[in-house]
C-alpha cells in the first residue's frame, strides 16, 4: 500500500479530517482566540449555514464543492464565494 492510500485512508476518519483539519490551520496561523483547537473544530462542524448568504454547507466527506465551509483568520466560517467576495471589501 502506498503513502497516499494510507494518508487517504487515515484522512477519511473523523479523527484523520479533526487532525488534518486543525494541522492546517496551524499551519496557516489561524487567530484561534481563548479557544482550544478542539472547540475551534466543534465550532466549525456546528456551522450548517454560510452566516452571509445562508447556502447550507456539505456534509464534510464531499471532497470538492463549490459551498463547502472556509475558516478564515480574521472573517471567521463562511462559504468559499463569501469569502472570496469579503476579502476585497477591505
């Protein structure tokens, strides 16, 4: 079995995506706040709706899709569109 399967199978668990998940944001530097990485993450599965335009979100096993949830650093969980729209409203 080759290094990508099993990463692709590790990832394909709710621990594997948890760990995978938050092993980005750090990566990225995301301003977590007072919060743990832990509740961070149950945050963001609690989120079912973008806040801006209200699409739902996926369930987390869809790979690619054009409304699945984005974490940023300063504009919180919303949409890949909203956030891509928001980002030059500075």
């Amino acid at each position: 079995m080759s290094e990508l399967t099993k990463a692709q199978k590790r990832n394909n668990t709710p621990e594997g995506r948890k760990k995978s998940r938050v092993r980005n944001w750090q990566r990225l530097n995301h301003n977590k706040g007072d919060k743990s990485w832990d509740e961070l993450y149950e945050e963001y599965l609690s989120v079912v709706k973008c806040p801006l335009c209200k699409v739902e979100f996926p369930d987390d096993f869809i790979a690619k899709h054009d409304n699945k949830k984005n974490l940023t650093r300063t504009r919180g969980i919303m949409c890949f569109s909203c956030n891509h729209k928001t980002k030059w409203l500075r």
